[in-house]
C-alpha cells in the first residue's frame, strides 16, 4: 500500500479543510473583473457624486424658497419673480438628481454585466478542467444553485453597495458638514449619535440573523439537490413505484425550508422594529432642537423645514439598511462559494513544459508496469504492461471490477497514473498537452449520455464544424441513417434529457457515429456493442472494422465473439493480465480465456434453442 501513498486528495475533501474567507478577500477577488472596466468606474462615481450634489442642494433650496414666501416677505416679489425662479430651480435639481442616478447606472451596467459575464465564463471553464473524480462526486442541484447565486451576487454587490453604500455615506458626510456649518454642532452631533446607534443595532442584529439566512439557503440548495436527482432519475423512480417516497422525501426537505423561513422573517421583523424606534427618536430630537431654535429667533421656518428634509432623506435609505447590509453579507457569502469553485485544485493539470503530441499517422500506445487506484484501500491495477502496436487492435476481456474500463480512463488521461507510465509513440502522456491527447483518441463509451438536442447536433459533436453530409456518412456507417429518416423531424428529433427518448441500442448507434465523425488515430471501444441485437451487431462490427483499419485501437469487451480477430487479447482479473495471444493461441491454451469462450458459446446456443421454441410456439 506504501506505494499508493501519493494518491492526491480528491478535490472536494480539499476544498472542505479549506477555511473560509474574508468578506475583504471576496472582494478583493471581485475588483479586478470590474476595474477592466475602470474608465466606466471613474464615470459612474462621478455621476453619483453629481446626483448626491443635486440631492443635498434640494433642501436648502427648499429653505429659501419657504423663507421668501414668509408673511413679512415683498408679496409682488414673493408671489412672482422669486418663488418662480426657486421652484424652475428646484425641479431642475430634483430632475438632475434623478438624471445623474439613472446615467451611473447605464455607464456602469456594461461594468456589471460584463464582470459577471467573465465570472460566470471562467468558473464553467474551471469545472469542465477539473477531473472526473470531482464530477463523479459532485452534487449537481446544489452546485448549479451556488453557481447560479453566485453570479446575481455580483449584481447584487454592486447594486447595493456603489448605488446605496456609497451615495449614503456622501450624502451623510455632507449633510453633517452643513448642519455644523449652518447652525451648531448639537444638530450634527444628534444626526451622528442617531446614525451611529442606527447602523451599530443593524449590523448587530443582521450578524446574529446571518446564521439563520444561511441555513435557510443550505436547507435551499438540500431541497434543490434532491429534486434535480428525483428528476435526473425519473424512470428508476417509476420503475419501483416511489413516486410518492420521492414526493415525502422532498416534501420534508421543504417543511425543514419552511420553518427557517419563518425564523428568518421573525427576526427581520424584530430588525425593522428597532430600526423606527431608532429613527423615529432622532427625528424627534432634531425637530425639537430646530423648533427651539425658530421660537428663539435663531432659526428660520425654513431652517425647520430643511433640516426636516435632511432628515427624511437620509433616513429613507437607512430604512433599508438592513436588508442591505443582509444582502450584502449574503452576496459575499455567495460569491465566496463561487470563487472556491474556482480554486478548487486541477487533480489531473498541464505541466509548465507539457508539448503537443503530433502524429502524422496512428500511433504505438503503450502500458508500462502501471499502478493505479481511484482509493489508496483499494488499489486496482497492479503492475499492468502492455502495449498496442500502431494501427493495430488489441482487446482486453475479464470479469467485471477486473480494471478493463480503467485502462481507457488512464489513456484518456482523466487520472494520473501512481506507479509505471501511459505512453502514446513513446511520449508519456503527463508530459502531453491533455487537449492534443483528447483531440487524438475517439472512444464509443458502454453508457452512452445525449445532450438534450437533436439527433444531428449528438453526431455532429465529435466535429462541429463537420457538414450536414458527413454527419448523414456517419449515421449510415453507424447503421442508424434509416432509422432518423423515417422519424417525422429526422436529423432535428429531439433525443430527450440524457437522450432518454432512444433506445440504449439507437443510443449506442449515436456514439458510434459521433466517434466514427471524429475520425481519430486512436479508437477505444468500450462494449461499443453491448446495446445491440445480433444482427445490427454483426453489420456494425463489419463497419467498426473497416474503420479501424490503420488506427491503433483498443476495444474492451464482455461478449468475445466480438473481438476474435484483434491481433492481441488480454485477460484481467483483479487488476493483473494472466493471459494473453490471438484468439486461437488463447483457446489452445485451454485457460481461462476458454473457459469464458466455452460457456458464452453455450450461452450463445441455448438463447438460439430458446428463440426457435418461442417462434414454434
């Protein structure tokens, strides 16, 4: 076992040692994709600072306006010239405060729309980079769901944070600079206190409500997670009549949602309770001050009524305040699980020097002395050699578990191997760029998944770019042309989730086609066949080896009449080879290699007895 000791972690038990970040390092992260656009930040702050200028000159002018239609104000002047000019005024500065607002969004929605673009781009990159382990052990409701989070976080950050955050604390700045300035520091000094008390029980009380969102949102993706799986699963449900498990499975998924739902909205309310309380005593205490002050004669009517406007409009967006802040702190969270997605290590990755492998013709494949396990407990190859001459076939047939499907992992290079090499023309391939790898072998898997598509969109996906003619070649090479015609859409059929819509056998046919499309050096057929009826097997096996012809090709199998003509067949059990020849070389050997021909054979003959009495009857 000492020599499976390097096995790397797998990627999600990596990632669940990791500690979480800092609302600083979330944005840290975030201010790179929106500063590739800083020429549009630098414009919407200026249009910010402008719409709060034009906010804040609103009550004042409010003031003079009020002030000039005094009782003991000139009438001609207060009723004509003066009042009008302040009201033209005073709507141009409320229409400029809306102008400026609306133009920082339109300069700043590119900024935004692009930075979650990028995001979004790059974390879907990331995950198709990651290895199979990580997607064979992924939870794919909750996964799309905290991806899905993650990108309206980042609208939600910069909505809530540079067009209320922000434009808050420049208006409050300015507003106690004019209160100091204008009349005395108690004005400021209440304003301040009021504020202070007002943000310190917000962020208090959204702290401790945080625990509760947050469970709310994992009881959310829990529930989100197993409905996708019920519905990804929908034929193993109606196979066993579960409907109704499948139905009090989710629903106590959604009774457990329920309940943190109304807790969170238990203590939102307690959180706008106080907020009032809060606000309602400041305002109390400004008005009483500035009351005092007109009954003394220091303070205009006016005065009153500007510093009540202050007040409102400073409060109003306090009045949200909490749930910004709440939403703010969710969106950090969010976005925290999208960026470590993103740094979620790449098991299998590119080394700094790897080369692109180059053939001008099929090439030599080879095992050497290779060990491997997917878990250090359980290893699943053990000292494997052998090796595929170029365009030759060679077929490996065994028990299930006995590590014939792994061969074709470790080639495709989804794993790395921990003892021995994989080479391909006497390359090894950690040391090969994984894309010219990949470009370079075409496998017909025995599990055949469809896109959700139409039939010409899963051939054509072994080449895009091939032309309607070729993918019509490769459906009647793949014997399944006849069949998509007499369909009424023919090649634009919908194939269904997973392909569902299809037999296994038309599935299969589909896989083989897209494969034969590609028209790679290297081919792996693994049970290429299985899906088939005789007949169709036979006819197909004829096409497959025409077009093996001159490519170097590796076909794992469970039915041995399929591969009695590969020039080398290999026989595992338990990870080992312990036989190996041609077909006849094998049976002469009378090992066991023969033992499984001779009861597939016999196998073979009582299914053909069974087929005669079935048609007499």
């Amino acid at each position: 076992m000492r020599r499976f000791a390097h096995i790397p972690a797998p990627e999600n038990q990596a990632s669940a040692t990791e500690s979480p970040r800092s609302d600083r390092d979330t944005l840290a992260r975030l201010w790179p994709y929106l500063w590739a656009y800083k020429g549009r930040v630098v414009l919407a702050l200026a249009f910010m600072i402008g719409a709060k200028v034009a906010n804040v000159g609103v009550p004042l002018l409010l003031k003079s306006l009020v002030d000039k239609l005094a009782p003991n104000a000139n009438s001609a002047q207060a009723m004509l010239v003066v009042p009008v000019g302040l009201l033209v005024a005073y709507g141009l500065l409320r229409l400029s405060t809306s102008l400026f607002t609306e133009l920082r969004e339109l300069v700043f929605a590119k900024a935004t729309e692009g930075a979650a673009r990028s995001i979004s781009l790059q974390v879907f990159s990331h995950l198709h980079a990651l290895s199979l382990r990580f997607h064979l052990e992924r939870q794919t409701g909750g996964m799309t769901r905290d991806i899905e989070r993650g990108t309206r976080a980042v609208h939600s950050l910069i909505s809530y944070s540079l067009y209320s955050i922000v434009p808050t604390l420049i208006e409050v700045t300015m507003v106690l600079s004019l209160l100091a300035i204008k009349f005395d520091m108690v004005f400021a000094w209440i304003t301040l206190a009021a504020l202070v008390i007002y943000i310190a029980f917000t962020v208090s009380v959204t702290q401790w409500r945080t625990r509760f969102r947050r469970e709310m949102n994992e009881l959310d993706s829990k529930a989100h997670t197993r409905a996708i799986d019920s519905l990804l699963n929908y034929e193993t449900v109606k196979y066993f009549n579960n409907e109704a498990f499948e139905t009090r499975r989710y629903d106590e998924a959604l009774e457990r949602l329920r309940r943190a739902g109304v807790k969170t909205q238990q203590t939102l309310s307690l959180l706008n309770t106080g907020q009032q309380t809060i606000i309602a005593m400041g305002l109390i205490l400004m008005l009483w001050r500035a009351t005092g002050g007109v009954v003394a004669g220091r303070m205009t009517v006016g005065d009153l009524v500007m510093v009540n406007a202050f007040m409102i409009q400073l409060y109003i967006p306090l009045n949200f305040l909490g749930v910004i802040y709440r939403e703010i702190k969710q969106s950090l969270t969010d976005l925290d699980k999208m960026f470590t997605l993103m740094l979620r290590d790449r098991e299998v990755a590119d080394s700094p020097d790897a080369k692109p492998l180059l053939l001008k013709g099929p090439p030599s494949v080879r095992f050497d002395h290779v060990e491997f396990a997917y878990d250090p407990a359980r290893p699943i190859l053990h000292e494997v050699s052998f090796e595929i001459p170029a365009g030759q076939t060679v077929a490996v047939v065994g028990p299930s578990g006995s590590g014939k499907s792994t061969l074709a992992r470790l080639l495709y290079r989804f794993y790395d191997v921990q003892g021995g090499r994989v080479t391909v023309n006497g390359h090894d391939i950690k040391g090969l760029t994984q894309d010219s790898l990949r470009r370079s072998i075409g496998i017909v898997p025995q599990d055949t998944v469809l896109f959700n598509d139409t039939v010409a969109y899963n051939i054509a996906y072994g080449r895009p770019e091939a032309s309607q003619d070729e993918v019509m070649a490769a459906a009647r090479a793949a014997r399944i042309h006849d069949f998509i015609s007499s369909t009424p859409k023919g090649y634009d059929t919908m194939v269904g989730e997973r392909g569902l819509k299809l037999s296994g056998g038309e599935k299969q046919r589909v896989a083989i086609a897209r494969t034969l499309l590609k028209d790679p050096p290297i081919l792996v057929f693994d049970e290429a066949t299985s899906a088939l009826d005789s007949a169709n097997e036979r006819a197909i096996q004829a096409e497959l080896a025409a077009v093996a012809q001159g490519k170097t090709v590796l076909v794992i199998a469970h039915r041995l009449s399929t591969i009695v003509h590969a020039h080398e067949i290999l026989v595992m059990d338990h990870g080992r080879i312990i036989e190996r020849g041609t077909h006849p070389q094998l049976l002469a050997a009378n090992g066991r290699y023969a033992q499984m021909w001779r009861l597939q054979q016999a196998g073979g003959h009582e299914a053909q007895v069974a087929n005669a009495d079935a048609d007499m009857a």
